[in-house]
C-alpha cells in the first residue's frame, strides 16, 4: 500500500494528490536534500528557482511531518529570540530584525507566484492567559513599535478582548496583522510542485539510510543514492543523521489538534469574529483558528515525555471547552498529533556539519515562518553568502541525553513552567 499522511483534516482537504517515485538507481545533482518537511521542501524550491539541479528525498510523503500537521499558524521570528540577542548581541538584533517577517514574505511571494491555494489569512494574535502576563505583552508591543511595527500591531487590553474573541479566557493581548494562518499541507504539496516544475527530482518513500561529506558527498537509500556537490538535512526530529553538534540537541516532543465539525456562520463570527490565529501566552500553550469552512481547530497539550495521549479527542476538548463553552456540544471530525523539535535554548539550530553538510532544525513549534527563513539562509551559504549562517553557528546551544532520558528531563523541566502557568 502507498503511504498516506496521518489522518487529519489537511489530509482530508489536500488539493494535491501528486505522487513523487522512490529514488531508484544513482542521480547526479548540485544540492541533495533531505527530508520533504518545509524546511527541505523551502530549501529546494529557493535553490531550482536559482538554477540548481536539486534532488530531494522524502522517507514517507511531501509533508507527511509536522509541516502537514501543524495548527497553520504563521507566527513572525523565531522561537528563543531573546536568548538569540542576548547570545549574539547587537549582530544578533540587527539580523532578527531583517529576518523576523523573511518567511512571511517568501510564502506569500510563492502563493502568488505559483497559484498555491492554501487559505492564508492574515491576522494573529498572542492571549494573555493570565493578567500578569500583560506585563510582558504590553513590554513587547513597546519594542514592535519601537522596531518600526507600529503601522501592523495592536495592543488589546482585558475590556477590549469581547471586540476581537468570544470568550472570557483571556486578560488582553497583542495583534499583528502580518502574521496569520494557512493550510500547512497544501502549502508543502503546493511548494513541492513549484519546485518540480523548475526540474527538482523529488523522491517519496526514501528513507535516506546515509549521508557523507568530504570530497565526494552523497545521499544513499535502501534502492538509490544521489550524487551532489552539497547535502542538506531538512528538518531533523527523529532521523538518524544527529552527530556532531546535532547531537542530543532536539528533543521530539508530542503537540496534538483535534478539528471540530463546522459551525454556523453567526457562532463563528461571535467566537472569532476577526477569523484570528491565536495561540495562549501559557509556556505551555494552547493555540487555535477557524479552518476555511467554519472548523474550530485547536491544539496544544505537549508531551514532553513523548508519550501520545490514549484518546486525543476526549483529552482535547475539556481544553477547547474551557476556552469556548459554547462548543460543548460540537463534534470532534479529527484528532491528530505531530512531534515538536524542542532545542533547551529554544533557538533553532542551523549550520553545516561539514563544509558541504548543511543542517536546520529545532524551531521548537514555531516553524512556519522560521523554516522558510531557515532554507534561505542555507541557500545562501551554498551560493557563497553565509553571513547569517555564520552567526547562527555561532549559537552555543546545550546538549541533552538523547532517548528517553532527555524526554523526562525536559518533562521535569516543563512541569516546573506548567505550574509557573497556573499560578
Ligand atoms: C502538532 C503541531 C503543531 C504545530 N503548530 C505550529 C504552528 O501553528 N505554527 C508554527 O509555526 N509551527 C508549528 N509547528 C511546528 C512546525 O510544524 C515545524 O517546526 C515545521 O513543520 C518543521 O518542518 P521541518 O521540515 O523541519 O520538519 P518536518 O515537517 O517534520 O519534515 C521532516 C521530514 O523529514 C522526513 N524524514 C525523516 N527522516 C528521514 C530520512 N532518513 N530520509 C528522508 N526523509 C526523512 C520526515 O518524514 C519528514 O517529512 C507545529 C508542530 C506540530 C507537530
């Protein structure tokens, strides 16, 4: 049987069913890549659009990780920005601010450009979960403006959250109208296409079994291999490349959605009037948007011990219910889970295992944008300008015990933060 993606509401509203072979035999090509994540997909495209022979391969499916199972949400920077600043320093800030809306902007460019039809809508928002943590939001919004953001975010206060939500969970928030939500699938398939059409091979049910450097790099498969001048690893949790300075760096961690059925015109327009991307202010964080036709999707519930829950809808909707009471009675359609790529520092890891060894990874739940900003980076050092890979190498990040004994160290961790959260 071929393989299909999990059993999701992206799986259920896909709009391209395009199979890519097995990698069969040896081809030659400038760029290898692996993994057909958006951070390997991002990575082909950007490198066939400059006229590079690329050649991908995917172990299952074009976006069958998290980049087809995520909750969509287009989030600008990266995850760990302040650890980031405080380990890079000025340099640091300078490249966050070129770099914190890059993926936005390259995503957007693609769905003009290629007519990828993945429901983008602008608009997200960071709830305040409790009052104290509108000290931080309102501290934030001071350094967006400050940072030249001011035409495109919004400080919402507690008597203002009704105006944009219909609930009473939340103490206030922030707005930004650059950031928004799409359909992640549909963007993978729809970018793996495009690159296809500039002439990348892309191969599905390939599980790289090796990858080498040095004189003459190669990505090997159980029935082919690829010949390269440069090999990327796109995205990482989970597969067997993770030596060196990947070595016990991302720890894979269990993130789940259900998608109720869809709800009427007037519930929808009372509960999320804006047609809002939001995700809680919780470290441990719930997250939610309405789908095109009317589904409530939300998530959270990591699981640090990277264990999955028994049954994800019954675990999933007290929280849903907590948030919007009115949708006590909806029913659950799907309930899926994806594993997260937590890094301790929370800055995603990216750099070269070797000078023609490229890797990215760790975007620690936030990788939308960061992945695209990730790919272009790469694609940059590949063609000779690694200014900001550089920087990023710079990044002293901490290694952790791999297996199961880092996952209940970092449970421990993230229990500690989970009870900060309900104090
Ligand atoms: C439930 C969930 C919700 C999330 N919500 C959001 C969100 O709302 N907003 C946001 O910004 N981020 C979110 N994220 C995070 C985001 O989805 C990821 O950061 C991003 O998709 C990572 O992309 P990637 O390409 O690096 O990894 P992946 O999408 O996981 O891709 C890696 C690919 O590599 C393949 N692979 C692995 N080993 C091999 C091998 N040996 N050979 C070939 N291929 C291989 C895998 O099959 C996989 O397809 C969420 C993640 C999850 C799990």
């Amino acid at each position: 049987m071929p393989e299909a993606h999990v059993n999701s509401y992206y799986a259920a509203t896909l709009n391209d069913t395009t199979r890519y072979p097995r990698l069969e035999g040896t081809v030659k090509a400038d760029v290898a890549v692996v993994g057909g994540g958006f951070s390997g997909v991002a990575t082909a495209l950007t490198m066939a659009e400059r006229g590079y022979r690329v050649a991908l391969v995917e172990e299952h499916r074009v976006g069958w990780g998290a980049s087809g199972r995520n909750g969509g949400q287009m989030i600008y920077g990266l995850s760990g920005e302040s650890n980031l600043v405080r380990q890079l320093g000025e340099p640091g800030r300078h490249m966050l601010r070129e770099i914190r809306y890059r993926g936005h902007d390259i995503i957007e460019e693609r769905i003009a450009r290629y007519g990828i039809e993945c429901d983008l809508v602008r608009g997200w928002m960071e709830a305040a979960a409790r009052s104290k943590h509108m000290a931080g939001i309102r501290e934030h919004y001071e350094e967006m403006c400050a940072s030249g953001h001011a035409d495109h975010i919004e400080l919402v206060e507690r008597d203002g959250i009704r105006d944009v939500l219909g609930t009473d969970a939340y103490h206030g928030g922030f707005i930004d109208r650059r950031s928004g939500h799409l359909h992640p699938l549909n963007l993978c398939l729809g970018e793996a296409r495009a690159a296809a059409g500039h002439g990348a091979m892309i191969f599905e049910e390939s599980p790289a079994t090796r990858i080498e450097g040095g004189a003459k790099p190669f990505v090997e498969t159980a029935h082919g291999r690829i010949e390269a001048a440069h090999v990327v690893i796109g995205g990482g949790a989970g597969h067997p490349f993770q030596r060196g300075p990947l070595w016990g760096l991302t720890l894979p961690t269990g993130s789940y959605i259900i998608c109720t059925a869809p709800i009427d015109e007037g519930l929808a327009r009372r509960l999320n009037p804006q047609s809002l991307a939001v995700a809680d202010s919780n470290v441990v964080l719930d997250y939610f948007r309405m789908t095109k036709d009317r589904r409530m999707l939300f998530g959270g519930r990591c699981n640090y011990t990277n264990r999955d829950p028994g049954d994800l809808g019954k675990t999933m909707k007290p929280r849903l219910v907590s948030v919007f009471p009115e949708l006590r009675d909806v029913a659950v359609d799907y309930a899926w889970g994806g594993r997260i790529d937590i890094v301790i520092t929370r800055i995603p890891a990216v750099g070269r295992l070797e000078p023609n060894v490229y890797y990215m990874q760790g975007y620690c739940g936030h990788g939308v944008n960061a992945t695209h900003i990730a790919a272009e980076i790469v694609s940059d050092a590949i063609c000779g300008t690694a200014e900001k890979l550089d920087l990023f190498e710079k990044i002293r990040h901490i290694p952790m015990p791999v297996g199961a004994a880092g996952n209940y160290l970092l449970a421990l961790g993230m229990l500690y933060y989970r009870m900060k959260d309900m104090l």
